[in-house]
C-alpha cells in the first residue's frame, strides 16, 4: 500500500518534471526554442519544458507575469516579451534565470522599474525597455548588473536619470535614450558629466534631446555648455521659490507612486554637483584672465628685450672680433676670397 502510494506519488512528480510543449506554442527541440508569438496569450504558460533556452512571447496581451512562471527553465538565455500590455514588473518576476543573457520588454505599458526586479539576473547582457511608459528609474538596477552591455530607454517619459544608475552599469557599451521627455535644467548636469566620459571611452549613445526647458526644446544636452544651465538654486529666495514648485509638480506625481519613494528623492533633489552662482564664477574667470593676459605680457615683454640684448651684444663682439683678431688669420680669409674672385674673373 505504502510503496503503490510512493510508485504514484514519483509517477506524478515525474509527469510534472518533464513538461511538455505547452498547447499554444511550437517548440523547436534541436535549438531549445519555444515560440508562442503571435497566439493571442494572456498568460505566460505555465510548465515551460525546462531545457527552454529560447522563449519567445511577442506579440501577445500578457499583462501579468506570474512570479513562479519562470521557476523551472533554470537555463533560459534569452526572454522576448515585446509587444505585450505588461504594466508592471514585480521584484521577483525574473527569479531563477541566472543564465538570462537578453531581456526583450520593448512595446509594453511599463511605467515603473523596481531596483530589485533585474537583480536575480547575473548573467544579463541585453536589457531592452523601450517604447514603454517608465516616468522614472531607480538609483540602480539591481547590484548584479555588471554584465549589462546594451541598455535601451528608448520611447519612454523619462524626465532624468540620476547617474548613479548609469554608473552602476560598468561594461556598458550602447546606452539609448531617444525619445523621452529629458528636462535639461541643472538636475541634468550629472548625465551630461556621465554621458561625455562613457562617449570618450568609447561607449555608444543616440544623445539625449532636451524637450524642455523651452528655450533647449530640441537641442542636444552634449552640445548646450555648462555654463548655461539654470542656477539651481542661486539664492535662498529663489531655493524657496524652487522648492515650492517642486513639492507641487511632486504632489502631482504623487498621485501616480508611491509617496514614500518620491519623498525620499525630493531630500536630496537638488542638484548633486553644486554649482557656484555664476557672477562669482564669471568674476573669478575674467579675473583669472586677465591676470594670465598680464603675466604673459610680461614674459613676451621680457624674452623680447633679452633677444634684443643678445643679439646687440653678438654684434659688438663679432665685430670688436674682426677689429682685434690676429692678422694671419685674417689674412687667410681674404687669401680664399681673392682666389675665389679671380677664378670668378
Ligand atoms: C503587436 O502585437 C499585435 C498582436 O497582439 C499585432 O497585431 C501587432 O502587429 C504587433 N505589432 C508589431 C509591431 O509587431
Ligand atoms: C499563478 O500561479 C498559481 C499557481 O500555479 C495559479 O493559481 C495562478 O492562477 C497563476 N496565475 C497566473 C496569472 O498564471
Ligand atoms: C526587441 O524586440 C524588438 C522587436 O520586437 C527588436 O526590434 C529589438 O531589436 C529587440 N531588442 C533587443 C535588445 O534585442
Ligand atoms: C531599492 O529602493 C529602496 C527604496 O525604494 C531602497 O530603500 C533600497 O535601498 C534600494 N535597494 C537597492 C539595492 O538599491
Ligand atoms: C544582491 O542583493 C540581494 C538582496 O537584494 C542579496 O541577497 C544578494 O546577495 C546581493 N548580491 C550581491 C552580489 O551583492
Ligand atoms: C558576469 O559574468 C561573469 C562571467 O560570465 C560572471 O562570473 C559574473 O558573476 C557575472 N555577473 C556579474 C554581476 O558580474
């Protein structure tokens, strides 16, 4: 009774460990590739054939991702949910798959990123979240992104990235940020910072193209110097000013997140790379100028009158030389010129 009861029990465990083709897909045995594209899916199937490696799901309506969905296709390497109506990610999603090497998200409704949801992922190479409607990112994407190549934030509402993000991504090569709503006021003057060093080294970028404030709609934040960004914040007064607009645009958005969150990024909101008012910096740049104007004139002055002494001092040697020289020697030299003038003649 005890043993039939076992023999059942490991008959049925053994049904469930070897999944098979889930109904809706087509799976490829020689390259471990399922593909459920285009069928319609609101779900992930569940009981994924654990030697899936491939597993493409584009192009379906699946809007929620079960958290154990993924659980025993232990080796997948790449994930392509594109063109999907995912709105959220939640932070154990993509548990299990350390051998994920490509995560395809691009053409969802994603509007948020939690900084736990990609740190299951060790292994990740190719992240792609474009065309989705993320307002924000975190200050990281996890502290297991070091293998992240290719980021894409293509086509989202990004407003800023705080650069701890994109410094927490060390083998970055190709980082896309078209497309998004970039404010170019001070808060920005860290990614530029981050942007000019990655391109230098030789990273990739399709650039960020500011869309507000409206006098930088449009432009390129590479190409918009350092001194004009707006002073953030100048004088106390204008801190205050600051401050109230942004604890009103904040209770706007804290309408759409959490509260707690936005609170904590609104402590340290201003401006990481504290700029000095500008007519103190401007004073300290004509001054450094015009001192360095007067040094070198100095010098120039200088170098000039010792060429001049030199030169004079050269003339009157050489010639009290001539006056005073031995007259063999001399004598030598107009010999040579003599002969020279009458084989000429
Ligand atoms: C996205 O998926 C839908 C079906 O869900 C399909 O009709 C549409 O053509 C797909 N779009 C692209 C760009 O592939
Ligand atoms: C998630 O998994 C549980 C257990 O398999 C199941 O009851 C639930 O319906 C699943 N949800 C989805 C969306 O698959
Ligand atoms: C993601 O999928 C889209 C098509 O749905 C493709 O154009 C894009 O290149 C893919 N991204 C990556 C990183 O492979
Ligand atoms: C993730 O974000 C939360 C706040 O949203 C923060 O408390 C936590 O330290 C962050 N974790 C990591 C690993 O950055
Ligand atoms: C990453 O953070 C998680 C908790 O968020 C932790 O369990 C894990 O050990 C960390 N991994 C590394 C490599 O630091
Ligand atoms: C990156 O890849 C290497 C080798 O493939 C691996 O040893 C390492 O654990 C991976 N993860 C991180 C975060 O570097």
């Amino acid at each position: 009774m005890k043993g039939a009861l076992l023999l059942v029990s490991s008959f049925i465990f053994l049904t469930h460990r070897v999944n098979c083709c889930p109904t809706k897909c087509q799976c490829h045995q020689f390259s471990k590739t399922v593909d459920c594209r285009n069928r319609g899916l609101v779900d992930v199937p569940p009981h994924l054939p654990a030697e899936t490696q491939i597993l493409l799901l584009s192009n379906n309506h699946i809007q929620k991702i079960n958290h154990s969905v993924f659980i025993d296709t232990t080796i997948l390497k790449i994930l392509d949910l594109s063109n999907n109506s995912i709105s959220g990610l939640l932070p154990n999603t993509f548990k299990g798959l350390r051998h994920l090497q490509i995560l395809n998200l691009t053409k969802n409704f994603i509007e948020y990123v939690d900084n736990k949801t990609f740190s299951s992922l060790p292994h990740l190479k190719e992240l792609d979240l474009s065309s989705n409607n993320i307002v924000r990112l975190p200050g990281t994407l996890g502290n297991n992104t070091g293998n992240i190549t290719l980021l894409s934030l293509k086509h989202n509402k990004l407003q800023k990235v705080d650069r701890l993000l994109l410094e927490s991504l060390p083998n970055l090569k190709v980082v896309l940020f078209k497309g998004n709503s970039w404010l170019c006021n001070c808060h920005v003057f860290g990614l530029k910072l981050w942007l000019e060093t990655f391109l230098y080294r030789g990273g990739i970028s399709d650039g960020v193209i500011c869309l507000t404030p409206e006098n930088w709609k449009g432009k390129d934040l590479l190409k918009i110097p350092y001194e004009m960004y707006g002073i953030c914040p100048p004088t106390t007064s204008q801190m205050q000013k600051d401050n109230i607009l942004h604890s009103i645009s904040e209770h706007k958005s804290s309408l759409k997140h959490a509260h707690h969150s936005e609170h904590g990024d609104s402590s340290r909101s201003h401006c990481e790379p504290k700029p000095k008012p500008r007519p103190v910096s401007l004073r300290h740049a004509i001054a450094t100028v015009v001192i360095t104007g007067v040094v070198c004139g100095i010098v120039c002055l200088m170098m000039l009158a010792a060429a001049v002494y030199g030169c004079a001092y050269a003339a009157i040697t050489a010639k009290y030389h001539r006056e005073h020289l031995p007259p063999g020697k001399e004598k030598g030299n107009f010999e040579g010129k003599e002969t020279f003038e009458s084989s000429l003649a």
